[in-house]
C-alpha cells in the first residue's frame, strides 16, 4: 500500500528543497568543518614555533621542558636528569599560554 502513495505522488520540483539543502551544507561546513581545520593549523603552527627552552604539556598531561629538538622528535626533562622522547605531534600546548591560566586568581 505504501509502494502504491509513492507511485501515485507527484514529483515536486520545489527550490526551496536545494536551498534548505544548500543551507544545511553551509552550517555543516561553519560548525563542524572550519573550526577542525582551524585547530589543526594552529597545533602545526605551535609545533613548527618549538624551541628548546620552552615549557610544554604533552597530550598525555605531561609537563617539561624541552631541551633537545629535531625534525620529528622532542626530548623533554620532566625531572632533574630524568628525560623522555616524544614525537613532535605529542606536543599539545605551552605551558605559559593563555590556556594554562585560565583559571581566576584570587584576592587575599
């Protein structure tokens, strides 16, 4: 019975269908897409602006300072004589950004 509607409906032709297609397209395209290829330049921007010295957090929660660099390596001292190597891309943030202090100070 149903085969039967649709056989029997008319093919409607409305504009108004590829403009609230087009519409969804475009909100997709603002809210999901362009703020992911945001985030990834910028992470590659941070990766590429490494230096040794610099105090980072890895995407682990791991906190250190780097002292050796290369094209795809990191090393890290996270304590007195106490290094560890990660891959470049590990690298989530710098420790002094905005994001770190995010939290409010308080007044005594």
């Amino acid at each position: 019975m149903f085969l039967t509607l649709l056989l029997q409906a008319q093919p409607d032709n409305n504009p108004m269908q590829y403009v609230m297609l087009l519409g969804f397209v475009a909100v997709m395209y603002f809210f999901m897409i362009r703020p992911q290829q945001k985030r990834a330049a910028d992470a590659k921007k941070l990766r590429e602006s490494l230096s040794k010295g610099s105090q980072v957090v890895t995407i682990g929660g791991l906190h250190g300072r780097i002292v050796e660099l290369s094209e795809d390596k990191v090393t890290l001292e996270v304590d007195k004589g106490t290094r560890l190597t990660f891959d470049r891309t590990a690298i989530a943030r710098q420790a002094g950004t905005p994001a770190a202090k995010s939290a409010p100070e308080t007044a005594a």
